[in-house]
C-alpha cells in the first residue's frame, strides 16, 4: 500500500500544501451566509475556476481507489457485508496511531493531534444537511434523524459541533488552515466537495456513512488517551459520546439509508458504486492524515 500511495501522488498538482489551502480557503468563504454586493458577479468566474479545480482533485482521488471500489458487489446484502467489512479491512483502520496515543502520547502530542483535527474538521452536520437535498424520503429521513442527532435534538449543549470546539478553546488550541498539514486539509476538502456537488451525491451518502462506521474505534482510542492523561469528563465528552452513538448511527445508516438506495432496480447497482467509492475516498484520506501525523509526531 504504501508503494502504490506514494506513486500515485507523484506529481500531482492537489496534493501538496498550496492547493488545499486554496481550496480550504474557498470553501470557507463561499459556505458562509453573506449579502449580495459588488463583489457577487466576479465571484462567479473565481468559483467556476474553482470548481474546475475542486473537480480534478475528486477526480484524481476517484482514480486512486477505483479498481478497488469495483469489487464491491451491486445487490444490497452483499454490499452491506462489503460495506461494514471496511471498518477491518479499509485503507487507515485500526492504524498504529491510535494504539500509540492510548499508550504513548503526552499532552504535546495529543494537542498537536487535536489541532490538525480540528483544522481539517469539515462539519459533520453541514455535510449531511447538504448531502440529503432530494434524496428518496426513506434515505432522506435517516440523514434527517442523524442531523437532529448532530444538533442535539433541539438542545444547544448537546450539539456536537460545539463539544469539539470546547475541547480547541480549553486547552487554547488554535487551529488555522496554514498551519494545518494538507492531507488534514484533502480530507475536509474531499468531503466538502463530495457534500456540495450532485454529481457526487451517492459518494457523499456512501463517505458519511463510513466515518459513522469507523469513527468509533478512533474516538475511544483519543477517549482513553484523555483519560490516562487525566482530562476530566466534560472534556471527553465529545470522543465519549461518537464512541458509542455513532454504532447506533451506523446501523442505522446501512439499514435506513444505504440499503433502500440499492434496492432500486434501475439506479440501484450505480449508487452502490458510487457509494463504495466515495467511502474508499473518505478511508484513503484518512490512511494519509494517519500517516502523516506518524511522521509528525515521530511515531514511526
């Protein structure tokens, strides 16, 4: 794997600092509500270029894991087995990070953790409200259901977004895009980009899908590194709960969302490739920001 990752990212011009800061930038700027101005016409050439742009990079982590997506079987009870055996089997699970912070880390390691992941935290609950627009209503309702979830059924102080943004302000983190390694950045990138385009729908429903299937193995594992390093509850909170809530959600994605989609006759077997990719696409993301933290944090 790792031979095959380092060729394929010989000479790109997206996998490299510059770039997704670029597109980093981008996308916070045309994500945030604003009001029409004089600047709104010019804009529309700026985000045609980058949409240009923000298309190779998609295109070119598509071409990374295509052959292997295309062994994803298309009925739905084969793809669900597919599907969930990703959380063994998929690019970055269970990587040797994860054990080295439960048992290794100190306190500067595991700020520098939390800074590149909060730097590259793309916003779980935007991702779905963006991803559901249209969709079928058996599959729109469970992206409905988990983004209430995100939004702490109507309570402000079980939302989850701001769990996280907790944790960054008490131990005055500051994360920027600059100082952020750019497979941290690809990766928020690739999600956004996957949420915001109808071209990739099904690869967003497919990539969600797998970060509430392998986000609770790296959830405890930072869970467990907070404890050890005595950091009190309400600071775990955020890693304690996607530990637990997220295997519901799972379940509940693959019953509720990913499997009505394949039983379709027509569309069925094309969204479960679709889907297998951009999950492939999430996963492989993830191997590089784990990798790259190693290198960082002198784990290898």
């Amino acid at each position: 794997m790792a031979t095959r990752f380092q060729s394929t990212l010989s000479g790109s011009q997206f996998t490299n600092g510059v770039f997704q800061q670029a597109l980093s930038h981008w996308n916070r700027e045309r994500l945030a509500p604003s009001v029409p101005g004089a600047g709104s016409a010019a804009r529309i050439d700026r985000d045609a270029r980058m949409q240009r742009l923000e298309l190779g990079f998609l295109e070119e982590l598509r071409d990374d894991i295509r052959a292997q997506a295309a062994d994803a079987p298309t009925d739905a009870d084969g793809f669900i087995a597919w599907f969930e055996g990703l959380e063994r089997t998929g690019p970055g699970q269970h990587d040797k990070l994860f054990d080295w912070l439960e048992t290794s880390a100190n306190l500067d390691d595991l700020e520098l953790f939390l800074t590149q992941e909060a730097a590259g935290e793309a916003g779980f609950d935007d991702l779905v409200a963006l991803t559901q627009i249209r969709l079928p209503d058996r599959a729109k309702m469970e992206l409905a259901r988990n983004y209430w979830d995100e939004m702490g059924r109507g309570n402000m102080k079980g939302m989850h977004g701001p769990m996280l943004h907790y944790v960054v302000d008490a131990l005055g983190l500051e994360p920027t895009i600059e100082r952020t390694c750019w497979e941290s950045l690809a990766l928020a990138n690739a999600m956004t980009g996957m949420a915001t385009n109808r071209d990739y729908a099904w690869h967003s429903v497919g990539a969600l899908g797998v970060i509430e299937l392998t986000a609770p193995a790296r959830s405890a594992a930072v869970s467990k590194t907070m404890r050890r390093l005595g950091f009190e509850p309400r600071l775990r909170r955020y890693f304690d709960l996607h530990a637990t809530l997220d295997i519901k959600h799972s379940e509940e994605w693959n019953r509720e969302a990913i499997r009505p989609l394949l039983e379709d006759e027509a569309e069925g077997p094309l969204r479960a490739r679709a889907m297998a990719e951009g999950a492939l696409m999430r996963l492989t993301c993830g191997e590089r920001c784990f990798a790259r933290y190693r290198d960082m944090l002198g784990v290898d």
